[in-house]
C-alpha cells in the first residue's frame, strides 16, 4: 500500500496548530525542543508556580473579565457576584425558574463560603452532598445525581484563555454532578482563576511531584454546553450534558 502524503491525510500539522493559536488569538509558536520543561526539577517548578501566583494577582482584575467573556462566548450563563449574598440570590432565582425539587452539589471548599444548603432547603428542595460514606453508597449518590434538576460544583481551576472550568474528580466531587443534571452551575472563585493552559499543565506537574507520581487519571475540561452537530451540522446543545451551564464568579 503506497503511504500518504500529509496533503492526502487533510490539513498539514503546522497549517492546523496555526489556525488553532490564531483561534486563541497567541502569537507563539512551538520551542525548538519540544517539551524541554518535563525535564525540570521541582524547585525549578515551584519557582515557576510563584511566578505564576504573582502575575495573577497583578493582573486578577483583568483576568476575570477576560474569564467572564470568554465563558459567555463558549455559551455559559455568565453572572458576576459581590459576594456569597449574591451568589445564594441567583441560584434561587434560577432554582424557582428551572421548577425543580431536588439539587446535588460536590463537597469542595467555596460551600463554606457560600451557604448554598440552607438557601435551598429553605426553599422546599431537596439537597444532597455527594460525598460518599457509610450511610451513602455508591449507587444512593448515583440514584440522586440522576433525580436532581441542578448540579452544583465549585472549580479546581478557571481559565482566563479559553473560559474553561477545569474540575479533578475525587472523594467528594463526583463528575457526574457537572455532566447528569440538567443544570449545572459552577462557583467561582478568584483563587481559582489561571491565565492560561500553560499555566495549568505547570501547576499539575508540580503537583505530580510533590505527590510522588500521583496527580489523577484525567482532567475535566467544561467549556459551556456540550455540542453535537450531525451530517448537515446542525448544530445541538446540551445532547450529552446539561442543556444549561452557568458561571457564577465571586468578586
């Protein structure tokens, strides 16, 4: 069998990683070596982190705008908060609106800062924490992820560049939560925000060596309503995950 050309196979590579920074409006380009930061120790890693952290800060402001508008852009409802005060109000009045009775929400950290429970359960629905024990099997979780009208998760990461929510499933952050219900929300907040991928895939290989080799299986990478198009592409929301995403960003 004769090989085939690159032209045979469809778009050269480099024609493609073109259109692809193009879309993501950068300018680099590939190193001449490829990939010579996995060779980094982690002190060299942790120096690079600070620097990161740092120009985050300097540049938080900015950056959640850009993470606003670039969410809106991929297709998440987009609301900016002042506070948990304000966070707790648009969940209701998106609760009353979606006409459900029963929500699931993982067990991170931004639910002690917003006390989205008692909001809730003070509204007659039904609140669950998928967080596994004991008393919650596996399957009872399964069983009320699948019942629920709304999913609520906080983020791991948000990328300024694509906005993207970037979610590590583990103890108490089922993936499920973002993907079954059909409504799906995420909190968050200005820690949580990166600039960039490049920011992220430094921050997870530091991360693999401080953990001794353990980061994980997988990212989950939400970047608004799954999309689908068929033969005549048609493009459809929501056929593979929730028909509606909202971002709420604090502060």
């Amino acid at each position: 069998m004769p090989a085939m050309s690159d032209q045979s196979l469809g778009v050269p590579k480099d024609e493609f990683l073109r259109f692809v920074r193009e879309a993501l409006g950068r300018e680099d380009v590939p190193p001449a070596q490829p990939y010579p930061r996995l060779t980094d120790s982690t002190t060299d890693l942790e120096q690079q982190a600070l620097e990161i952290r740092q120009k985050i800060q300097q540049n938080l402001p900015a950056l959640l705008d850009k993470l606003a508008d670039m969410a809106q852009k991929g297709g998440w409802n987009v609301f900016r908060a002042a506070g948990a005060e304000e966070a707790v109000g648009y969940l209701q009045d998106l609760a009353r609106k979606s006409d459900l009775s029963a929500v699931v929400r993982s067990a991170q950290g931004v639910f002690d800062q917003v006390p989205v429970d008692a909001a809730l359960t003070s509204m007659g629905l039904k609140v669950t924490t998928v967080l596994r024990d004991e008393a919650n099997p596996r399957e009872s979780l399964r069983e009320e992820i699948r019942r629920s009208g709304m999913g609520i998760t906080g983020a791991d990461f948000a990328l300024a560049e694509t906005g993207s929510v970037i979610v590590l499933p583990r103890k108490g952050l089922s993936r499920l939560v973002s993907v079954v219900p059909p409504v799906h929300v995420a909190l968050v907040r200005p820690e949580d925000v990166l600039e960039s991928m490049d920011d992220l895939f430094l921050l997870r290989r530091l991360e693999y060596h401080q953990q001794g080799g353990e980061m994980g299986s997988y990212l989950n990478f939400i970047t608004g309503p799954s999309r689908t198009a068929d033969i005549e592409m048609t493009i459809v929301e929501g056929v593979h995950g929730p028909k509606e995403v909202h971002m709420i960003i604090l502060g």
